[in-house]
C-alpha cells in the first residue's frame, strides 16, 4: 500500500513544472519488486514517448521513497506490482493519484480503492525462472527487434492463480510470450484488495527481454558479482 509521511512514494512525486504550467497530462504505468523492507527495486516504466517528464518524476519517487510491505502469513514478503501514477488537472488545480493497478484500465481510471493482486517473488526469481525455461522443448524462440510480452494472471479471492494468457507478444508468435508464461509457474498471490476485502482480480506484467537480465550472470567484468548486484 502507499504509506504516510516524507519517505512514502507519494510524498517524494511532484507534477513536473513545466508540465504543470501547460496544464498536460498523462498516465504513467508502472511496475517493480517491493521488497519486504518497502523499497522499490527493479524499476520499469512504460507510458506515451511524449511523456519523459513524467517518467521522470515518478522514477525519481520510486528511487527515493517507499510502500508499506506487503503481509503474508503475518510476515513482510517481497512482491511484484503494478501501479498507474496519474497526473492530471481537477478543477483546474494539478493533481497526482497512484493507482496501484495496471490490468484493470476501468479501476485506473475511477480511482476506486483497489489494489490489484500481487506476486509474491522477487524480481530475481520470476526472471531466473524464464531464463531457465529457454530450452524446455515447448519453447522455441524466434529472434527479432525488441523482443517483448506481456501476460495476464487471473487470480482468485483467495490468492490461487486460476489461468494465464499473452495478450502482446513482439513479434508476433515468435515464442517470447509463451517464455513469459514460464515465469507465472507455480507462483503465489496475494489477492487483490476491493475496499480492504479480497476479490478476483487480474495481475499483469510486461516483460522487454532486453532488459530482463539474467540474475545469475555476472556482469561482462570478469567478475564473480551477479548482473542483479551490479546494476544496482
């Protein structure tokens, strides 16, 4: 959830002046690994290529502050989330709501309490779980420009993953997103939240695989330090 006080992600977003002053508005979606500490970690952000101030301003958030832990059994978990950040205009004074949703465009947009499910995994782990799936012999690869998917878990009120599909594959039936599908393998969720009561919802996740390191692989150094703890 988003917390209270200076250190809360939300206290560290601030509507880009520029932006503000032109009265411009956009929707920032987002994803990344919660850890059981509250930081973000492995940041992605997506959004319309016009919107660089945006995505600036909410990464530079997402760097400096951080989320109340998500809970399972009782005990702080590391997750994979989605959120939307919304900077828009009401009653002509700038506002900014994060929305803690990604799948569901109609729960973005009317900015219900709703929080979409949520993976328990560190990004570490769904990542090491794609790339040792790369030569099962369902999978088989095409190469291209940009390769990406992005998949969709239906999730119970209970937190059981019910079924999973692609809905974008770049290119097109080129394997990569029957490879992301790999990642959802015996996962876990925490379900999501509608007004505090767990619901059905749907958890997503985009994956660009040119960004999607190996966390095992070290870096091009010579070094015995994982790719993950490099970058960081």
């Amino acid at each position: 959830m988003i917390v209270n006080g200076s250190d809360s992600v939300a206290a560290q977003l601030h509507y880009p002046p520029k932006a503000k002053a032109a009265k411009k508005q956009a929707a920032i979606p987002f994803y990344c690994e919660v850890g059981a500490n509250g930081k973000p970690d492995h940041l992605q952000l997506y959004g319309p290529r016009d919107c660089v101030e945006f995505r600036t301003a909410l990464l530079a958030a997402l760097r400096r502050g951080r989320f109340q832990p998500a809970m399972s059994g009782g005990q702080a978990v590391p997750v994979i989330l989605g959120g939307t950040a919304l900077f828009m205009f009401s009653d002509n004074q700038p506002t900014i709501a994060i929305s803690l949703c990604t799948a569901d465009k109609g729960k973005v947009a009317s900015m219900s309490n709703y929080i979409q499910p949520q993976m328990i995994s560190t990004s570490a782990q769904f990542r090491r779980k794609i790339w040792q799936a790369r030569f099962d012999t369902d999978i088989h690869l095409r190469p291209g420009v940009h390769p990406g998917a992005v998949g969709i878990a239906e999730v119970d009120a209970q937190g059981n993953m019910l079924n999973t599909k692609i809905t974008a594959e770049s290119p097109a039936d080129s394997g990569w997103g029957p490879l992301l599908l790999k990642g959802f393998k015996g996962a876990k969720f925490i379900p999501a939240l509608d007004n505090g009561k767990p619901v059905a919802g749907k958890f997503d996740i985009t994956v660009n695989y040119e960004d999607a390191a190996n966390p095992d692989e070290g870096p091009v150094t010579g070094s015995h330090v994982n790719r993950d703890d490099f970058d960081r």
